[in-house]
C-alpha cells in the first residue's frame, strides 16, 4: 500500500515538473485515519488513541518554507483551507473556523492551538492539553476514563487516572468546555450522554448537523 502511494505521488510529481508548474505548486499530502493493527488490543480505528486519531500530513512550498522542518503542531484537517489561503495571500472567510499554520511553518509559532478536541461517535470523547490527554468513555452507562502522559508514555498504556485526580478533574473541566465551544449534540453531566445511549447509527450520525 506505501509504495502504491509512493508511486502515485510520484506520478504527479512527474507531470507537474514535465509541465513547468512544479515551481508554481503547492503539494498537500494527507490521508484518512489508519487502523490500529493491534495497538491497545484494537484492530479497527474506532478509537481516541494516538494511533487512530493522529494522520500523515506534509506541505511542500515552491519557496522551501516547510522544507526540512517536522513539527508537532496540534492541528485538524480542516486547518489545510486557511493554511493555503494564507500562503497564497488570499482572504480567509469568516465563516472558516480553521487556523492557519503558516505561522508555524515559518518558525514563529509552535503551536496554533493549546487545546485539541477530539470526539467518536456518541461514546468516546477526548482533550489534549500540554502534555497530557484524557479519555472518557459512555458504553450504555458505564463511564471509564483514561489519563495518559503522551510524552512519557506515546503508546498510551498507563493510566493516570487515579493517580492524577487533580489533573484528570481539569481536563475533564476542560473537555466540557471544548464540547460546548465546539456545538457537541453529547453532554456529559447526563447518565447517557445522548438520548437513550444506543449507538449512533448511519442515518442519525449524518442528519445531526442539518442547517437550512
């Protein structure tokens, strides 16, 4: 599957170095959320962990602003639109809730945001801040939640729940913050988050956000 990518990208490459456009491109790779081929006893993607939620992303410049630089930015897909509006010099409309990373790019941001919310289904919620992450999870009732050091502990296997109650109890603050700031249809202070708890089927999950 790599060296088929690989050999697509490759292909474009081609035809835009052949063309004489190369020095007027900019290339955006980027994929879908990949499976997690075992990782925390998970097959499928259906998770908040790293391994799911995290995506390759790479942005080449004709002037070289990205060349060389790996960053550990928090960002979302949907920061992609401003970023290239932003290096295009092109006005970002108001309604882009997106952030650019230009800044970050050019070296005079580390970060573009302090928080990362993350959210799956009507079961699984999630916020990243600094270095830690927190994890809560509805499954008909039953609440877990999962504090992790993502320095110390990348693959997400020792959870500091009860051991950092203070940290766990101002993430899961924040998180509730997060949701309401980002328009969540869950709410947490209800025993079944949403309705009767059931998990979200198709149709549901894509009529949640209907605007006329």
């Amino acid at each position: 599957m790599v060296s088929e990518v690989d050999l697509q990208i490759g292909r474009v490459v081609d035809a835009l170095e052949e063309s004489g456009n190369m020095d007027n491109t900019i290339i955006v790779f980027a994929s879908d959320n990949g499976l997690a081929m075992g990782q925390n006893g998970l097959i499928g993607k259906q998770s908040l962990y790293e391994h799911s939620v995290g995506v390759p992303m790479a942005i080449i410049t004709p002037d070289g602003l990205s060349s060389g630089k790996r960053s550990d930015a928090l960002c979302y897909l949907y920061d992609l639109y401003p970023t290239l509006c932003d290096l295009m010099g092109l006005d970002v409309p108001v309604s882009v809730t997106g952030k650019s990373l230009k800044p970050v790019m050019e070296g005079k941001q580390e970060q573009i945001r302090e928080q990362f919310f993350l959210a799956y289904s009507n079961q699984q919620r999630a916020v990243v801040s600094g270095d830690y992450k927190y994890i809560i999870y509805n499954v008909e009732g039953k609440i877990t939640e999962q504090l992790f050091n993502l320095q110390k502990d990348p693959g997400e296997l020792v959870n500091l729940a009860v051991e950092l109650t203070e940290k766990k109890n101002e993430l899961h603050d924040l998180l509730m913050n997060q949701m309401v700031e980002n328009h969540d249809f869950c709410d947490l202070t209800q025993p079944l988050w949403w309705k009767d708890g059931h998990k979200l089927t198709w149709d549901e999950l894509i009529n949640l956000y209907v605007f006329e």
